[in-house]
C-alpha cells in the first residue's frame, strides 16, 4: 500500500499511514484529515488537494454509494448539526500566539523574521524568506506546541492569515498546516495545503482531534520545505471546543479551493527542438540474465490486451478477508466498514458462497492465461459479518470479529462450518487446491503473506492495535507459510509484504527495531535472516520470495505519485525509475537525505539477500510512478518494466490509480503493450536481457533483449525523456550478428496507443531512426 511520510526527525523519516487500499476509499496520501483514511488505495495518495475534498472527487476515492461524506461535515457522535448563523461557544486556546512558533529542522535553509502587518487584525506576522530548496516540505517547518490538553474526537478549529511575498520560480508560493502528535509515530489530525495569493487571505481550517493529548502533546506546524519563496502568516489562534459538530465551525475550503485552482500559473506551451544525435549501443551477444515472465503483472485491473503475466488481489481489506463467507472490513479506509464489497466490486455473482472472491479471480485469470497471487491474512482476526462500519467499542474480540487460524487441527471441509466462530487459512488453500490443483498442476501458484503489516495499527486498529513487531513477524509469517506449505509444497510464498522505505528499514520504528537493528543493520536484514533460521528449522524453504512495494517519493513541484503534470514533476517522474538501479543517480527526496547515496533499489536488495539468504526471489506487488493518463507516466511505466527484467526482478505487480481494479489507465497500458502486445497481435519483447547502453542517461533508456524461442530476433526498446528535443538514435549493434530491418512501433503523447511506424533499414549494423520528444520506440531487428 502506500503510504504518506510524516516529517524528518533527527534524520529518521515518519510516515503517516494512508494506505493505498486493497479495496477501498482512498484519499490523496498528503491530504490526510479525519476519520475515513484510505486504504490501500492509496495507493495512491493521488488526487484532490484539500482535506476537505469530497470522497468522490477525492483520487481513488471509490464511491460505494451516494453517502462518500466530506471530513469536514462530520459530526461528532450523537451531535445535530445546529442551526445556521448560531453563535460559537468559548473555545479553549491551544497556541500561545505567533511567538510560540520556531524553526525546527534544517534552520539554516530559511530565515524567519517578524514584521508589521499594516491593515490586518493584527500587529505583527512571521515572515518566512525560504533561501535553500529541500527534499521534502517538513525538513523545515514553524512548529508550536500545544498550550493545553485536547481529547480524541474533541472539534479543533485553526485560523490563520496568509500571503505571499515572492513566489516560487515557478510562480506559485505555498505551505500546509498541520496538527499533529508531538513524538513518534506523529500521528496527524490533520495536514492542510494552502496556496498563497499577493493579498492577506484568511484561512479557516477545521477538524477533528485524532488522539487524546496532554498540553504540550500534539503540535502546531507550518511547513517551510519547498522552492526559494517568501511569505507571511500572521493573526494563528487554534481552539478545542469539545465534543460539537464540526459542521458548526467556520471552513475556508471553498476560497482555498478556488485559489488552488486559480494560483498555479499555466505552463507555457513546450516548443520541441531538434536536439541532434543521440548515441546507443547494444550486444546481443553479451546475455546479462534472462527475463522473469511475471514481471508483467497487475493487481485487479481488467486483463483487457495489456498481455499481463500474473495478477494479484492484495491490499488491507486482504488482512482481514473472510473466505468462508467473502466479507471483509475497510478499516482505517472507510469508517471500518464490513461487507462484502471486495468481492462485488470485482462483479462476482456468487459472494455469499464459500471462497467465492477468490475462486472467481483465479477462474478468470486462468481464462486470461495468466497466474494469480492470492493473499493469505495472518492476523488474529477477520470479519464476521457484512453489517457496516465496527464500532471502536466493538473492536476484538467481539462478535464482529472472528479467530483466524493458520492451521486447522480437524479435517478439512470444502464446506466450513460458518457458526464455530473460527477460520482456517490451511482450509482456505485447500479450497483453492481442490477447486484448481497445485501450483505445479496449474493451480495458485503465488500466495502473499498478508499485506503491509508495519500499518496493520493504523489501517486495522480495530483487530491490531498495537505496534507490528519483528518477533511478531517473524512467528505469523512461520505459522502461516509452513500452513500453505502443508496444502501446496509447490506453491511460492511471498513473504514481508513491505509498504515503503520506513518498513524496510525498522518495521517503521517497531518497538523492538532497536534491539534488532543493533545486530542485523535493518528490518530487512532481520527478516532474511530470520528465514534462513526457520529453513534450516524445518528442512525446508517457508518463504520463496521477498515482497516489497514501492511508490517513489521522487519530487519535482510536487510528489511524482501526485496528479501533477507539471514539466517539473514530469521530468521527475521519467527520472525517477533510475533509483531502480542506477548507482550514480540521486532522486530530490527525503530518501536521499536520509541515505546519502543513490537508492539502487533492486540491487539493495539483491545484495541483502545474497548476505542473508541466498537463493530468496524479489518481488514487488505494489509500484506506481504516477500520471497514467499522461505521457510521462507511460514513460516512467515502461522504463520500470525493463529494468525490472534487466536488473532480476522476479515478479512485479502494477498497482495504480485507485483500488487496483477497473481498466488501466491509459499510458500504462501502452506501456504494457510496448513489452507484451506491440502488434496487437501478441508480439512481446524477447526473455533474455542483453547488454545495451545510452551515451546520456538523462536523456533516456534502452533495453533489448533477444528471445529463445526466435533466434536471429532482436529486440530494443528506446525510451526519450526530453520533453524539449527530438533526437536522431544512432544505435550500434555490436557482435557477429548481421541485422538488416527493424520494423518501428512507437508510443507517445499524442495517443495512449501504439502505432506502427516505417520500417528501418539497418546498414553495417547501425540502426538511425527518428525518435520525438517524451517517446518510447520499440525496434524489432531481423
């Protein structure tokens, strides 16, 4: 799933959990506010720029019904919304005035002040001159603390006046406020996105408190960490008033809505240039490895004529499924919901049926021709009823929740008993085995080990309250791939299941990471090792592959995974795949700050696994570089899908905009056809990958490979990443090999789709061909 960072403490990166939901509703990651979080779909963290957005225009929000509310129109429990124009109650001062904020973080990168704010209902503003750009906007902010205590559900309201000074080169001047927990994990209330106009605006922001706070327990912040601007905030006051509606409190939203439409300037129109030649080679003879097939994949999207590999059906409402009637609950998502949602959404007709969601997801794919990856909950509980939202007074164990077992001490039943308050997960693969046969008849051949359990407190509190530990993981993950193991010794288990960077590195701050990283360096490292330990325990590998998701925090204006189409963040986003493996390449993100060196992402953790457990796979079922609907999104896909093979991914599956399901979008899917269906015909990139290289790698990429069920075939895909320049590919092709035509299809911003271009002639096995500006082109050499 996703997930959104917190902010940079003393070097270590906090996350706030917005999960790119496994089905579900999802908000834009760094617009987080209330009660609804999203799921797994955050996978998002993409759309709307306001907290206050509605769900449904909110990105990956999926509408359920026509009830998807506003954060800002909830009201606390057994309160009415009272009538318009009623007057505020007293409210409880929270600040001690502007004086109280400070600069906290990377001081040196701003200089604040205090100036005279002629006209205003107020004295005197902080102005802040931003002077060095950041990685992330919280490695520097103005943070207060809270003057007195707060209680969970208690309505807060901030008030605020704004404007900007000197905007950004860009031409656009902002910040967000933020309430959050004043330590780890620095749990947000809520991170609010202003945009500033010349003239003083004021900003009314309105919420609910997300935790209890002592005084001096949450914190007040306004973000600093962006391009060179200056602009000033003055008149803050923030107040509780307790348990009311929040409808009663004055919001800005509206104004703030229309501003963040009208304050970002359009863009220019690009004026594409002649950029010369630029230089390729390529040697088929030289093999680096051979390509995994199912580095193709997807997770619930429909087939349609991508030519996908595998698919999956993961995400938080996966941690929590039911098999034995289809429910499941959205936790964090949307308002903890039970239902069987996961189930019709995918359009199943039989969902009160024992393990129908599943066993229609692997029907269908293996229609489709392509293998599943089935997820297998490990927590203690899943969901009992499809009854609506869970009560925190009814968290587990209560009657909304059922005991979820590894293993079964009984028979096994195809048709389990619905009223022992009990669900087997070896009874489950059972099912899938009968139903199917085993991986190695054909059958499920990958089962994923829950989903992103470092979030399990945030997106599932109601049945995981506590901090996911590495002892914990280490214990549920023996259990329950030594039960699939029992059913299906043939089956992959993929194992970890990790959301992001903070996972990898800690289990994201797990309350026994401390102990272990002294001795094993990271999470990572732990696990590997604790794997190693349990195959020599029981004679046998319990997990085949390690499972990482990744949703880059590469920025340009904005977070590449954002809906920015900026040419900023578009050359940020066809640049970002190079932290797949690049080791000279250094993204603008708090990673790097964090690291200080190039993320080499795959390779990191091949070289881990080669130290700890060698012969492990790598898998990632989660990854999205954003802007599917635009070119540079296409780009960044396509590139990702040729280092994936190139660098020895094992498997990959593209989660996207939204739950993971309807169609892809629609650069992504030229981008899979570019490797799997060029011709519309099934004509598919080659399976081994040969050696190949671009004089400039930040101008573009190449990829070949030549296939060993064509000899004498060569395929090579070159990508432009210049949004200002076409360029004359002069590509070299070394070797014994005489080739003499390449036939051309080309994918671009003209049209999602590819299309066949003139042949080229090869002479003395050099290929020169035209390639425009932000285009990928895919030469099949005879």
């Amino acid at each position: 799933m996703g997930f959104a960072p917190r902010k940079l403490r003393h070097g270590t990166p906090e996350f706030l959990a917005i999960p790119r939901l496994g089905f579900g509703c999802s908000f834009p990651a760094m617009f987080f506010a209330l009660a609804p979080r999203p799921s797994h779909l955050g996978r998002f963290t993409q759309r709307f720029v306001f907290y206050v957005a509605l769900l449904s225009a909110a990105s990956g929000c999926i509408k359920r019904e026509a009830n998807c509310t506003p954060p800002t129109g909830t009201q606390a429990a057994g309160q009415a919304a009272p009538a318009p124009g009623t007057p505020l109650p007293p409210g409880t001062s929270l600040l001690g005035g502007m004086a109280a904020f400070k600069v906290n973080g990377e001081a040196a990168k701003v200089e604040v002040s205090s100036v005279p704010a002629e006209g205003q209902p107020f004295k005197d503003a902080l102005r802040a001159e931003i002077k060095l750009a950041s990685n992330s906007e919280w490695t520097v902010q103005l943070q207060a603390p809270t003057s007195a205590p707060v209680k969970k559900g208690d309505a807060v309201l901030a008030t605020f006046y704004v404007r900007s000074v000197k905007a950004q080169a860009g031409g656009v001047t902002e910040t967000q406020f933020v309430f959050e927990k004043a330590g780890s994990p620095y749990t947000k209330s809520v991170q609010y996105p202003v945009k500033l106009t010349p003239e003083w605006r004021k900003v009314q922001v309105r919420f609910e408190a997300r935790e209890d706070y002592a005084a001096g327990g949450a914190q007040m912040i306004f973000r600093l960490g962006y391009e060179p601007e200056t602009f000033e905030v003055g008149g803050a006051t923030v107040e509780t008033f307790g348990k009311m509606a929040l409808s009663a409190l004055p919001s800005s939203q509206g104004l703030d809505h229309q501003v963040e439409v009208t304050a970002t300037p359009k863009e220019a129109p690009i004026t594409v240039v002649d950029g010369g030649e630029l230089a390729f080679h390529v040697s088929p003879a030289k093999v680096i490895r051979a390509i995994s097939p199912y580095v193709y994949g997807m997770n619930s999207q429909n087939l349609g004529a991508g030519g996908a590999t595998v698919r999956r059906m993961g995400g938080n409402r996966g941690s929590v499924y039911n098999w034995e009637t289809n429910a499941s609950n959205a936790g964090n998502d949307y308002h903890h919901q039970s239902d069987e949602w996961s189930c019709t959404v995918m359009g199943y007709q039989d969902c009160s049926q024992p393990g129908a969601q599943y066993a229609d997801f692997v029907k269908q794919n293996k229609a489709g021709g392509v293998d599943s990856v089935v997820t297998i909950p490990m927590l203690d509980y899943t969901t009992a009823d499809k009854n609506g939202p869970v009560k925190e007074e009814e968290k587990a164990p209560s009657k909304r929740f059922v005991s979820n077992n590894p293993k079964k001490k009984g028979a096994l039943s195809l048709t389990p008993d619905l009223n022992d308050g009990a669900v087997y997960e070896d009874e489950f693969v059972n099912f899938l085995v009968k139903k199917f046969g085993k991986a190695s008849e054909g059958g499920t051949r990958f089962y994923s080990l829950d989903n992103e359990p470092a979030l399990w407190p945030q997106t599932h509190p109601r049945v995981h309250p506590s901090p996911t530990t590495y002892k914990e993981m280490v214990t549920r993950t023996e259990a329950t791939a030594l039960a699939i193991n029992g059913i299906d010794p043939s089956a992959i288990v993929l194992g970890g299941v990790m959301f992001g960077w903070s996972e990898y590195q800690s289990l994201s701050n797990a309350p026994d990471s401390a102990e272990f990283n002294g001795k094993y360096g990271t999470y990572v490292d732990y696990f590997l090792a604790s794997m190693k330990e349990l195959e020599q325990k029981h004679g046998k590998r319990l997990v085949h592959a390690l499972d990482i998701h990744w949703y880059p925090e590469a920025r340009g204006n904005r977070r590449i995974t954002d809906p920015d189409t900026t040419r900023v963040t578009n050359d940020a986003r066809m640049q970002a795949p190079r932290s797949l493996w690049d080791p000279e390449y250094k993204e603008k993100s708090w990673i790097i700050d964090q690291l200080g060196k190039p993320i080499r992402l795959i390779p990191y953790f091949l070289e881990m696994i080669q130290k700890r457990y060698p012969g492990t796979k790598l898998s990632m079922t989660e990854y999205d570089f954003g802007a599917g609907e635009h070119i540079s999104g296409g780009l960044a896909q396509a590139d990702a899908l040729g280092a994936f093979g190139r660098e020895g991914l094992y498997l990959a599956n593209y989660w996207g905009n939204g739950p993971g399901i309807g169609d892809l979008q629609p650069f992504i899917l030229g981008a899979f056809k570019l490797y799997r269906n060029f011709d519309g015909k099934g004509g598919h990139f080659g399976d081994t990958a040969v050696t190949a290289s671009i004089a400039d790698l930040r101008e573009g990429s190449i990829y070949a490979a030549t296939d060993s069920k064509k000899p004498g075939t060569l395929y090579v895909i070159v990508i432009n990443k210049d949004q200002e320049k076409r360029f004359r590919a002069k590509i070299t092709l070394d070797g014994p090999t005489k080739y003499a035509r390449a036939e051309a299809y080309v994918f671009d911003g003209t049209s999602p789709g590819l299309r066949a271009e003139k042949a080229a002639t090869i002479s003395n096995n050099v290929l020169e061909y035209p390639l425009g500006a932000t285009s990928a082109t895919l030469f099949v050499c005879q």
